[in-house]
C-alpha cells in the first residue's frame, strides 16, 4: 500500500512538484532568517567568544551587557586576586577609540588592552606578525576585516591599499605601529579591532579616574565556578558572572531591549504561513483529485487506518524532501554570504532540528485536512455515474 501511495503522489506531477516547491521555500526562509538572527545575536559577545581563557568575569553590578562598561578601579584586580578559589585574576580593557585616517576621516574602533605581563586574552588568529610583539613601543595588532577595510589607505588613485605591519594609526591623538594582523569574531558593530597591552590602552583612552573595563578570572582547577563567584561578590560587592553566564546576560539584553526579535520572528512566521497555504492547499487538492481512488480502496476492504497510513506517507514524503532541499539551499546561501559578505549567518543543530519540527507539523497539518476527508468517504462514490 505504500509504494501505491507514492505511485499516486507522484503520478500527478504538477501537484508533487508544487508541494515540494512550497515546503522547500518555507524550509529554505525559516532556516534562512533564523540563521541570520542567531548570527547576528552571537556577534553581541564576540569578544566573549574570542577572550576565552576565563572562567568568570568580574564587571560593575550595574553593567547590563557586554558593552555597557562601567570602569573599575585598578585595585580591584588585586582584591580579586585574593580571593579563595581564584587562580589568577587579570585587568581587561574594552573601549571606543577614533582612528585618524591620513584622509583626515576618523573611525571609531573597538580597542582591547592585555594584561601587560601574560598577553592573555590575544587574538585566536594571528595572520601576520606574533602575539609578543605587542611588548614593543606604541604597539597594536589589528583584525584583518578592519585592516583591509575601514583602516585602508586610499591611494593616490583611488584605490584601498590594507595596512600592513609597520604602518601606523593616529588613535586619539596618539601615535600606534601595526606590528600584527590578527582574525576575530565579527563584532555587532562591524568596527575594526584593536589589540594592545593595557597600560598602553588606557593611556591611549581619554582620560577618566577609572578606566579598568573588566576582571578577567580563572578559578583553580576543580573549583565550583558558582562558589568562586559568590565569593568574589562577598569580597568585592562587585558582581561576577560565569563566561555562559555574561553570554546569557548579553544575548537577554539585546532580546528584551531591541526589535531585531520581532522582526526576524516575522520573517520566520512568514516561513510558516507560505508552507500552511501552499503546501496544505496543494496537497488537500491532490487529496480531492485522488478521492475515487482512495474510495477504491475502501469499497475493496481497505480500513481507514491504512488509508490514513497512506495519506501520512505521501506528507512526509514530500516534506523530508522539501526539508532537505529547503535547508540544503539555506546551507549553501549561508556558507557563500559568509565568505562573501558581512552577512552573519550560524547553523546550529538546534536550528536544524527546529525546522524540521515546523515542517513535520506543516505536514502533519496538511494531511489533517485530507484525512478527515478520506474518513467520511463513502466507498459507494466510485460507483455513482
């Protein structure tokens, strides 16, 4: 009975083709405009992603998100330090700094500064040039995007030439030489990352009477990372977070304060609604069109289980190849607008899975309405003139 059900599901050609068609452009949109949204909402904690080393993050109690810095005082890093569970404790800086460019244009740049002594929390990539050379006077290290885009020279003739190792920077009034080009995370602004030691930043940032950003920790091996928390916060009063923790905080803030939510759950709606309307009308009409068939079927003894087990098959059917090319084609856009553009695109499992669900119940939805059809046949209809 099976194998007659795909027969009749794929005898009728314009029909099959149109579900698929259907069912493969609302896979392809949910999947699409999910991954974009997810995209875009990792790049919020980038510098999360990138700065991995720590265990905890030690950040004002005011502070909402990633970028919402409110300084400390540099004493606080060895009040940390001395804490029991802690392993190591050292000052982060994060900030926006203007770069001059030699058209006289400024950029707004996102500058890191390292612990002087242990460079932790460098660049993943290094593409030219080593972490170590940031020891070297008025030294920074760039990202790439940033080098060979918003930071490039114009030439003479109108072309962008990428800074190189050796060039140098105008950042806020203060002389900087490129000794490394580095490969982040892209950030949710797009602006050029800047990396240097953290006693360099801050006498590269305005001035102001606090300028430690963070406090980046690691817990001795076998702490319970909540416990040093807790005892960081009894110690300090400033608050600690676990790195998922301050992700969590991050990705919270920018769901609850900004429309990109709504405005990507619409496009993923919309997904929904052209597979409900499309497919579930298609596939309702084929239903109808294959009435005296499935009548057939009936008047010869065929129980309305089987038939309902027919009906299923032809929806999955369609709807596992309308998934796998939706998702397959989103797969693809994705991996060529990654590499092409600044386009943010991340698929994981979850999305995958998660598509899968609203097409099976696309699917589940659109047989709904043909079996109740199938159920109330009478198997005499085949026999009326």
């Amino acid at each position: 009975m099976g194998f007659i059900a795909l027969k009749m599901l794929i005898g009728d050609r314009a029909k099959y083709i149109g579900i698929v068609i259907g069912l493969t452009f609302a896979s392809l949109l949910m999947t699409q405009q999910a991954a974009i949204f997810i995209g875009i909402m990792t790049r919020t904690y980038s510098f999360l992603t990138d700065f991995s080393l720590p265990d905890i993050w030690v950040v004002d109690p005011q502070v909402q998100y990633i970028e919402d810095i409110k300084p400390l005082r540099d004493t606080e890093v060895l009040r940390v330090r001395g804490v029991e569970g802690v392993q190591w404790a050292v000052p982060v800086y994060k900030g926006m700094l203007r770069a001059r460019l030699d058209n006289g244009t400024f950029q707004t740049c996102s500058m890191v500064g390292l612990d002087d002594a242990s460079l932790i929390g460098g660049p993943p990539v290094m593409v030219a040039g080593q972490l170590g050379d940031l020891r070297q006077s008025d030294a920074v290290i760039v990202d790439e995007v940033g080098a060979t885009g918003k930071l490039a020279r114009v030439s003479p003739n109108g072309r962008r030439v990428p800074l190189r190792i050796g060039d140098t920077l105008e950042l806020n009034d203060h002389r900087a030489f490129v000794v490394g080009i580095c490969r982040v995370t892209r950030t949710f602004q797009s602006n050029p990352v800047i990396y240097t030691t953290y006693s360099r930043a801050t006498t590269f940032a305005p001035r102001e009477r606090k300028l430690m950003s963070f406090v980046a920790v690691k817990a001795k091996t076998g702490e319970d990372l909540k416990v040093v928390c807790a005892q960081i916060e009894r110690v300090t009063g400033l608050k600690a977070y676990t790195c998922d923790a301050f992700k969590k905080l991050t990705f919270t803030y920018f769901l609850k304060y900004t429309g990109m939510p709504i405005n990507f759950l619409t496009a993923v709606l919309l997904g929904v609604v052209v597979g409900i309307t499309i497919s579930g009308q298609t596939f309702y009409n084929f239903t109808l069109d294959n009435l005296r068939y499935f009548g057939t079927l009936k008047a010869m003894g065929t129980t309305d289980g089987r038939l309902l087990g027919m009906i299923l098959l032809q929806a999955l059917t369609v709807g596992a190849i309308g998934y796998g090319l939706g998702v397959g084609a989103a797969s693809i856009w994705g991996s060529w607008a990654v590499s092409r553009t600044q386009i943010a695109f991340r698929l994981p499992w979850q999305l995958l899975a998660g598509t899968g669900v609203a097409v099976l119940l696309i699917c589940l939805g659109s047989a709904a309405l043909s079996i109740r059809k199938v159920i109330r046949l009478e198997p005499a209809v085949v026999f009326r003139s």
